[in-house]
C-alpha cells in the first residue's frame, strides 16, 4: 500500500449503487436556468422563497425553454512541491453550451449582453424531470463567463438561435430543485 502525504481536507463520502434494471441511468438535459447576477448572495439555492426574491428583485433571471448542458470538468494542476509527488487539483474549470430558438428582439439584447463581457455570480440549471427520479438541479457558485451570440445560418432550413458557451471554474453541487421557481 502507498504511503502517501495527505493533502485531503474532507472525507471522501460513500458511493452509493443506483437500481439502474427498470428505469436505468438518470436522463440528462437542462431546460431552465436561473442565472445569478453578481453582487448577490444566494445563502440556500433549494430555497424557492429565497430563489424567487432574486428573481423579483431582478438579481436573478429565469431563462426556460433553452438546451444546456456542462461538460466534463478540467482540473487545473499545481506544480509537484516534492520530487517524489505528485500535482495537486488547484481547481477545476467546467464548460458548457446554451442554445435557444426562442427568436426575438428581447432575446437578441439579452444573450448579445451575457456574451459581450458580461458575468455572473452563478446558476441553479434544473434538470428535466422524469418520472421516477427526484426533481434535482445543479448549483454552480461562482463567476460564470459566456462567449457566442446569434447563428443566422445561409439557409431556411435551420433556424435562426442563439448558441453560448459558458466557462465556470469552481464545484458543482447537486441540490434539490427549488420548490416553484421551474416550470411544473
């Protein structure tokens, strides 16, 4: 057995196996988002009251009927501090893509901003619900930057959409969907 330094700050939790016979793995897929503008602290983002203030309050802005989805993270590595070791995860960066069909000046104005500059302080990204499994969504906390805009193909037999990539470096969590932020 290796003996190694022990750079763990947490406990490693238990893995838990899934029943995966009858209704299989969890489908993916993101269909709305609320995204978190900067300046605001979100304490509890399975809190739908808390949630829903955000968005009243206009520190908060419910974006549905889109596709979005995270990729596979990519750790950032710091250097080996001893001959014999090995690179610690400094952090790690995900990405990820949002498109939108729903076409119109409003929607122009808003992804034109997000993807001009424009950051966020986070996002709670629902995924669609299914029978069967538990209404859940992710949590991203953290600085969130967003690169694309509007594709206006040289055809009409593709639709005219908005396509974003987004960059968060941080942890994602897996939280409880807050109760009536989402559509039903």
């Amino acid at each position: 057995m290796a003996t190694c330094l022990n750079y763990n700050c947490e406990a490693l939790g238990d893995h838990e196996v899934a029943t995966l016979t009858c209704k299989g793995p969890r489908p993916a897929g993101i269909s709305e988002v609320v995204l978190i503008l900067c300046g605001n602290d979100l304490t509890d983002p399975s809190d739908g009251t808390e949630v829903n203030a955000l968005i009243a309050a206009g520190d908060a802005k419910l974006v549905q009927q889109i596709r979005m989805g995270i990729g596979q993270g990519e750790s950032t590595l710091s250097p080996k501090t001893t001959a014999c070791g090995l690179p610690q995860t400094l952090y790690i960066t995900y990405s990820g893509n949002i498109i939108d069909y729903s076409w119109n000046t409003t929607n122009f104005d808003f992804w034109t901003t997000l993807s001009s500059g424009y950051t966020i302080a986070g996002a709670i990204a629902r995924l669609c619900p299914k029978t069967g499994f538990d209404d859940e969504s992710v949590y991203l906390d953290g600085e969130i930057a967003f690169t694309g805009g509007a594709i206006i193909t040289d055809t009409d037999e593709e639709p005219a959409r908005f396509e974003l990539t987004f960059t968060y470096k941080g942890n994602i969590s897996l939280i409880p969907t807050p109760t009536g932020v989402f559509s039903a």
